[in-house]
C-alpha cells in the first residue's frame, strides 16, 4: 500500500487479556516505531527498530509490553495482562532510515489503533 | 534527555487569519532537528514542516512557516491565512541526527496545540 498501515483500527478488551496490534510499514522502509498516545496527550516513544540491528527498546513502560519485526517488515506490538491504564491510541510509523537518500529521516505514520480496556 | 514543551493547550483563529504557536525545548545536543506535525479528528499524524538545527534559514512551506531561535531553544510555527482544514492539534518534535546530519531515531514530541479556525 501507498501508506503505514495499523490493525485493528479500534481494540476493546478485557482487563488482564493479551492484545496484539499489527503494523506493515511502507514497502522499503528500514525503520519502524511505534508511539504511544493517552487522552488528549502527546506522542510518547515506545520502541525503535532500525533494519537489523538489536531495537531500541527504552520507551517499553513494562515487561507486559513488547515487540517484533519480522523479516524486516510487518511489526507486532503485544501487550500482555493488559492493565486499564494501557488505554491509549497505538501509533506506527515508518522511515527510510539513515541510510536513506534525504538528510531529513521523516517518519511517516500509521492511522493508530485505539486500544480500550475495560 | 531532551524534552518538548508547548505551553499553548488550546489557540482559535478566525479564517484568513494569522496564528503563531509556541513550542520549545531543551536538549544538549548539538545536532538534531525540529518538526511540527499536525493531527487532525482523523487521527493521522501528518507532517508539516520541517527545521535542521544547523541552518540558520528559518524554513516555510506554502503557508507555513517557522521562526526558530536557536540560542533560546525556540521553535514556533507560524500559520498564515488560516483555513478551516487547519483545524487540528499540532504537535512539536524533536528529532536526533548523527554526525552525517542525518537524522535518525526517535521523536520526543511536546504535549500538543489544540488549534481551531473559525469561520
């Protein structure tokens, strides 16, 4: 596809259930992110993956989250025991990455997917 | 650690006309660059402009323009002939970038501008 895509667009769970929200970044991207967003709040840093190098993993809030890329593409984000807290909108994004052609590495995102734990 | 601050919650502005918003910030380093994006009701982050820390040329796109103050850790944007489509919340970023100049990993963003045009 043209664009960052992210599914499910919308996730309703139940407090301690397991919850996986996917990503496919655009076709040829090294590097892909994903960002938190609570209510009303700005964009906070999850993890980072940048071809194939170990992710930068600083952003994970706790154990109960992680994360995958698989073949360099399609990410996964898992989150487990989910916790009423954990109530927020999941952004993806996707760049070129540093070894791209432009000195500016834009990341472009994902439409999110809102997460809601009951 | 570098940190991202806008200290406007909410701005309104009538069609046509210009608002400026306020954003800075605080960091050691001393390459890296600046990005304002925009988030509309839809959700989708989309990127407005853009600013390297090491030119000195404030940058504008179309209607868009910044006013970046280096010294001050400034980086505010400026909206000139406000159309109802900029209804959204923007946010400011901030972005490292290697010795190359090109930048690279994450972004810390500020808490967010709740901008709307009025007709």
């Amino acid at each position: 596809g043209a664009g960052v895509s992210q599914s499910p667009s919308n996730k309703v769970t139940e407090k301690g259930k397991d919850v996986e929200l996917r990503c496919d970044p655009i076709s040829g991207h090294t590097a892909l992110y994903w960002y938190r967003q609570s209510l009303g709040q700005g964009l906070e840093f999850l993890i980072y993956f940048q071809g194939n190098s170990a992710p930068d993993k600083s952003g994970l809030p706790s154990d109960r989250f992680s994360a995958e890329r698989t073949g360099g593409s399609v990410s996964t984000l898992t989150i487990q025991r989910t916790q009423q807290e954990d109530s927020a909108v999941y952004l993806c994004a996707s760049s070129l990455g540093p070894g791209g052609v432009t000195s500016t590495d834009t990341q472009y995102f994902g439409p999110g997917t809102r997460l809601t734990v009951l | 650690a570098q940190t991202v601050t806008q200290s406007q919650p909410e701005m309104s502005v009538q069609e046509a006309e210009t608002v400026t918003l306020s954003c800075t910030y605080d960091t050691s380093e001393s390459n890296y660059y600046l990005f304002w994006y925009k988030q509309p009701p839809s959700r989708q982050m989309i990127l407005v402009i853009r600013q390297e820390a090491y030119k000195q040329q404030n940058a504008t796109e179309n209607r868009f323009s910044v006013n970046f103050q280096k010294a001050a850790k400034s980086f505010s944007l400026k909206i000139s002939d406000s159309q109802l489509g900029d209804t959204a919340m923007y946010f400011c970023a901030f972005g490292r970038s290697n010795a190359g100049g090109t930048s690279y990993g994450k972004l810390t963003f500020g808490q967010g501008t709740i901008l709307t045009v009025h007709p």
